[in-house]
C-alpha cells in the first residue's frame, strides 16, 4: 500500500507500475475500432486532446502516417466550443484521448464530430465516462487508477492503445503483437532499474535551472513534448519539446552556457536529424543529456548517455523513452523540495470548454 503522505510517493509507484499494465491492457475494444474505420470508408483521422493526452495524439499522428499512410491531424476542440461550429468531413475519424474521459471541451467536440456525420472513437481510462460513452466505439486503456496529478501511467497507456489499434488495422497476427508487447514491457522493466540512478543524478546536477529544451524527432516529437510538459508542471522548470528539424528556426536561441538540454536518440529514423545539432549545442555552451538505442547492448554510450534497451521497433521506443524523464520530473521534483502528486495549481482532472 503506498504511503499517500509521502511526497512523490503516487508518482514514483504508477512509474513502476506501467509495464505490467501494458501486459494487461489486451485488445479490449481494439477490434470494434479497426471494424468501424473499414465500415465507414474512413481516408483520414483528427485527434482530441488537451495535455499529456495531446502528446499522445503526436505519437499516433505519426504512427497513423508511418503505418496505415493516411493523413492524420490534431483537432482544435474551441472550433465545437468557442466558435461552435461543427467541420463537417463524414469520412474523417475523430480520436478522442482523454484520461478521464470528462473534459468538457473534448466531449463536445465528439459530439460535434457526431452530428456531421464523423465515425468517432474514443481512448480513455473510464469506460464510464461522457467521453467513453459518447463515442461509436471506446478502447480502454486499463491504466488503473492514477491518483497522481503528473500523468505517466495513462500517457504510456494510450500510445499502446493507439499501436494496438494500428496493428489491428495493419491485421498482424494477435501472437505477433501479444509476443511485442511481452518484449517491451520486459524491456520497460529493465531500463527503469537503470533510469532510476541516472535521473537521481541529473536532478542533482540540474539544481536550479530554470529553463530546459528536449528535442526528438519523428515519434522522439511526442516524448520531447510530454518530457517538458513533465518538468514544467511538477518542478516549474520552463521546459520546451521541439522537433530537432524546428529547432534551428528559434529555438535554438534559448540555448545559452549551462542551459540543459536533452536530445532524445531512441527511435532508428530520425536519430541523425538530433544527432546532427549536438555539435552546435556544445558550440554554444549547452549541457548535455542524451538518450539512446545502442545499435547493440552497451555500445559506446558516453557518461551522461542513458542507454535503452536494444531490439524494440521504433514504433514502440516511446513507451520506452519516456519513462527516464519521468523519474527525472519526480526526483528534480524532491530535490527542488515540491511533491510531483500535488503540483502547485494543478488539478488531476482539468476541466477545459
């Protein structure tokens, strides 16, 4: 039983957790969304989100792309609630990812989806709730209760939602995904053993920084956003996820003597498009975290690399890469003396129209 006094206590333990989930989460759902893409002539795909959701909505952007080759696109939720207007495209599929499902504003736009004729899917971590229920179809993400207000759990979740969801599209052999799945949650398993060091380390080297940049690319984009969202909200850190190929177009310019920056490495494609700007970050001055997929186990990994585990498809590194930053968040979090479960200001549940 975790000792909910304890500060980072919530967070720390659903952290741990998220391998074993990902080994429950099945295919609940699953077949009933491929089933309703393929009945309802579906050519292209918007996702909702608000948050950490919406980091997951760029993981399955891509995933969408890479692998099914039809254009995907993120939602703006205000055009439903603001401008109250519905955008009529019946052969659109409307992804709605929420952990509670209860967001007024993703609600609505499913709603609004409905009544121009769009199928609608829903991924949430209630079956119970308005979004879940008032979708054409809802995929649970069986993260269990996530009592921390810094999402970990729940975003891991939903990015292996949407892979299985992909997969089924895809009609790879359920013991080809159950087999992937097993892979990655050992690997999950294994690198959290060896994240949890490195983090402590680099919180207590990172002391009182107060800006950072965390570039990816391709699906490192969805983790180099959702790592920053972590910084900022649990250690007030102004953390900022871009594309390394946007980086060169501004953000760059952030980057002064001692700003900390991390360049994620994990997935094949796009490893060399971060790669190429480390050289220019040491010009000006950046300290530099790194992580990455050695192309075999140990590799030439340099002191301030971590290291992931080898042999997991590019598609799902994510699930993987995230979980260093995670533990980051928490332990910069207790250094700095805050508690990551209850962020100033924060609610678990946002309630945005």
């Amino acid at each position: 039983m975790t000792d909910q006094t304890i500060p980072g206590a919530l967070m720390r333990a659903e952290i741990a957790e998220q391998p074993e989930r990902w080994l429950e989460l099945g295919a609940a759902g699953v077949g009933d969304a491929a089933r309703l893409v393929r009945e309802r002539g579906v050519d292209a795909v918007t996702f909702a989100a608000r948050g950490t959701s919406d980091h997951a909505a760029v993981y399955g952007q891509y995933l969408v792309q890479t692998q099914l080759g039809i254009p995907a696109h993120l939602a703006t939720p205000s055009m439903a609630t603001v401008y109250q207007r519905d955008v009529t495209s019946p052969s659109t599929l409307v992804v709605a990812l929420s952990q509670s499902g209860r967001s007024p504003d993703l609600v609505e736009t499913v709603r609004s989806a409905r009544r121009s004729g769009c199928p609608t899917l829903a991924i949430t971590n209630d079956p119970s709730s308005p979004l879940a229920t008032g979708a054409d179809v809802h995929v649970p993400i069986r993260a269990g209760a996530e009592l921390s207000v810094a999402a970990t759990k729940s975003y891991t979740g939903e990015l292996l939602a949407l892979y299985l969801w992909v997969q089924e599209l895809l009609g790879t052999p359920p013991e080809v995904v159950t087999a992937r799945v097993a892979d990655v949650a050992r690997a999950g398993r294994a690198l959290h053993e060896r994240a949890r060091g490195w983090a402590r380390r680099v919180a207590l080297e990172l002391g009182d920084a107060d800006r950072a940049l965390v570039l990816g690319r391709g699906y490192g984009l969805a983790t180099a956003r959702e790592a920053a969202l972590k910084l900022t909200e649990t250690c007030a850190v102004a953390a900022s996820g871009w594309s390394a190929a946007d980086a060169k177009h501004g953000p760059l310019a952030q980057v002064v003597a001692g700003t900390p920056v991390f360049c994620l490495r994990g997935a094949t494609v796009g490893r060399e498009s971060v790669e190429a700007l480390m050289p220019d970050l040491r010009a000006r001055g950046a300290r530099l975290w790194s992580t990455w997929a050695a192309p075999e186990a140990g590799g030439d990994a340099g002191p301030d690399d971590l290291v992931l585990p080898s042999g997991v498809a590019d598609e799902l590194v994510p699930l993987l890469e995230i979980i260093p930053f995670q533990l980051l968040a928490l332990e910069l979090s207790l250094v700095r003396g805050m508690d990551p479960d209850r962020p100033r200001g924060l609610t678990k549940v946002t309630l945005t129209s």
